[in-house]
C-alpha cells in the first residue's frame, strides 16, 4: 500500500505538470458554446426604433465543428480558410436572429467587414450587422410602450446552434444613446422570441439584468445539469459519503444525517470557492485561460475518484472541494466578463448565476444521495459501487484529460 501511495503521489504532480505545458493546444472541444451579441440602437427614440447596429461575435470553433471550416484538416483556422467560407457562414447564421418578428431585417455593415479577434477562450468570428426597422416594427413598439408601462422593447428571435448545439448560449448586451446602463441578457435559442426592453426605456422599470429577467439564474442550473465533469466529481464525492471508513473496511452510516450534513459542508465549501472565482475571473481581476482550466478539472475528478479507492486525500474533503471550486468558478465567469457591465449590474447578473448553479447542485446532489442510502446496506456496494465507479470515474477523467489537452474527441460527452 505504501508503494501504491508513492506512485500516486508521484503521477499526480506529473499530471497537473502535463496540463500546463500542453495547455498551449487550443483544449475548446468541450466547452459549453457562447455568442456575444450587441445591439446599439441608432436613431429613433425610446419608444420607437429606426437603425439597430448589431456585433455579432461568434466562436470559430463552434462554426468549424458544424460547417468544417479547417479545410486542410491541420486543426488550425486560417483568415484564409474562413475568408473563403464566409458566403455559407452568413447563409446560416443570419437566418438564425430576427428582429421584431422580421420586421427589422439584417444586412452585412458593408463599412465593417467580417474579422477574427482572439479571446482567452479561442478566436471568434466579428460580423457587423445592422437592422432597418420598417415603418410597422417602430409603430407595433409605440403601441406595445402605450398599452403598458415597460416602454420600448425589442422582441428578438435567437436561434443560433439551437439544432445541434442545446449548450448554446447567446449573451446579449442592448445600449441606446444616453448614460442608461446596458440591458443584458442571456439567450436561450430553444426558448423562442423574447421581449427585451431597450435601456431607458421607462423611468419606472428597472433596466439591470437582475431586475428585468431571471436568464441568468436558468443559466446556472442549466451550467451544472449539463456539466458532466462537475456531475461527475460530485458523484465521486458522494459516494463515500453513505459509509464509515474504519481500519478493517468500510461500513454504512447508521442514519441519514451522517452522511447528510458532511456532504453539505463540502457543497458549501465549493460555492463559497465557486463565487470567489467567479466574482474575480468576471471583474477581469484574475484571468486564467480554459487550456489550463479545463485540463485541470478533469484532474480534480482522478483525484477525488482515486481517494475513493486509497485515502491520497487524507480526509481533507472539505478542502479539496473548496480548490475544486476555485478551479470550476472561472468557467462561466469570462463570459460575464466578456460582456463589460458596470458594477452593480455585474454583480446582480453573477448573484443570479451563482444561485442558479447552487440550485442545481442541490438537485443533483439530493437525488444521487437518496439513491445511494438506498443501496448503503448492500453487501457489494463497497467493492461494486465504490470502488469499481470510482475506478471507472479515474477512466473517464483521465480521457477528458487527453481530449482537453491534445483537443480530440473520443467520448461523445464530455
């Protein structure tokens, strides 16, 4: 056992060693998928609208893995290989958001061409839009602003990715001339048209993202349900927690609040980590790429996985998942920072997020416990569930570990 521990003990600095140096590979293939949209509306007043200008930014990596950009196949984007593809981008992209049910459509900003801009994520695609709004989409928005208080809004119809990426998201950041702060949003393209007030659209509605919806709350369930990584780490967490580990094996908890109030300490120690770099990635304080995130995450997995099968962690549980946390808080948070919102609006949008990514741990935690009390007493749970997940977890993370690194794709989820 002695031996065993050694060997461990000197595989894992290797490993995090590995992630680093290799972390120059563009590890996107996981990623949950995010747009940056960005209305300016230019002219007209607040209850009616003439010209929208539009940015659209759009992740190269998302466009390649559906219309095959890399035309080479030499896993590189060129300005070439997606200069020469830019009538089939626009072809399927523009059809994908409509303004005023149509009534405001998009046209290419001939003044701005298309062009590539490197994030810390990877590179995007920039189109210049711009949307004419006819005379029936600006009289429709006066008659919506007299019949109710909210004044002038947008109704906008996102469906980007919608039928083959459902991790899809598109954040939407609306200004209008004057010092209101910006309207920001996220979009969901499942979910169909949204009406989104304009910025200072009513003195008697509020125009911060907090206030006028609750996307980004959604969006933080929706972060952890199809975050299988973080699933499976608390899984790998969770399935001890039903048993005593004594000197001659384990045993199964007596009653359920022993394993209960444990595992909500250890969540409560990753949230309180979760919000900490969450709040320090989004204020653009700390910036860490993904290439050395991500790699990272699937090695918290091994690590909580293998402690399952011999004690590495030492019992240090609760600290283990609170760096856990520090790693997986910097996912979502670029893309708040991305959107550039001032301080009070930030910090209601991220409250937002950070309670919806606790609700959704709380479910998922809650239904994987009750399951795992049920099966407590069986008499192969130590040697079947424990020890053989845990050992099929340190597979898949280490798999995740090679997909992130060397950007391939060998599981179909990831």
């Amino acid at each position: 056992m002695q031996r065993c521990e050694r060997a461990l003990l000197f595989m894992l600095p290797l490993l995090i060693l590995a992630a680093l140096l290799f972390g120059a590979a563009p590890a996107h293939a996981h990623k949950a998928s995010d747009a940056y949209l960005q209305l300016h509306r230019s002219g007209g007043t607040v209850n009616t609208i003439d010209t929208v200008d539009v940015r659209w930014d759009i992740a190269l990596r998302d466009l390649d893995a559906l219309l095959e950009l890399d035309a080479n196949a030499d896993r590189k984007l060129s300005w070439g290989e997606v200069r020469t593809r830019l009538p089939d981008i626009r072809a399927y992209v523009l059809p994908r958001l409509r303004l005023q049910q149509g009534q405001c459509p998009l046209a290419l900003a001939e003044a701005q061409p298309a062009a590539i801009e490197d994030r810390i994520d990877g590179a995007y695609l920039v189109l210049q839009l711009q949307g004419r709004c006819t005379d029936a989409a600006a009289a429709a928005t006066t008659a919506a602003a007299t019949a109710t208080t909210a004044g002038g809004t947008l109704s906008i119809d996102y469906r980007l990715f919608h039928e083959v990426d459902p991790t899809h998201r598109g954040l939407l950041r609306m200004e209008a001339d004057g010092a209101a702060p910006p309207t920001v949003r996220s979009l969901d393209p499942s979910a169909g048209p949204v009406e989104v007030p304009w910025p200072g659209a009513s003195a008697n509605v509020s125009t911060n993202a907090g206030a006028s919806d609750t996307s980004f709350f959604r969006d933080g369930i929706h972060h952890i349900l199809i975050g299988y990584d973080h699933i499976l780490f608390l899984v790998c967490l969770l399935l001890p927690a039903v048993l005593r580990r004594r000197p001659e094996g384990w045993e199964p908890v007596i009653g359920w609040r022993e394993a209960v109030w444990p595992m909500l300490g250890i969540v409560t120690m990753f949230t309180i980590a979760h919000s900490i770099t969450l709040a320090l990635a989004g204020l653009k304080v700390v910036t860490i790429s993904p290439r050395i995130i991500e790699p990272g995450i699937a090695i918290t997995i091994m690590l909580a996985a293998i402690d399952n099968i011999y004690p590495v962690l030492r019992g240090r549980r609760k600290l283990f998942s609170f760096l856990f946390g520090l790693i997986h808080g910097f996912g979502f948070a670029g893309a708040l920072a991305e959107l550039d919102l001032p301080l009070r609006d930030f910090v209601v949008a991220l409250l937002q997020f950070n309670l919806g990514v606790e609700a959704g741990q709380l479910m998922v935690v809650a239904v994987v416990l009750v399951a795992l009390l049920a099966l407590r007493h069986w008499r192969r749970y130590p040697p079947l569930v424990l020890r053989g997940g845990s050992a099929l977890a340190v597979l898949v993370a280490a798999i995740w570990l090679g997909e992130r690194v060397f950007d391939v794709k060998v599981l179909p989820f990831s």
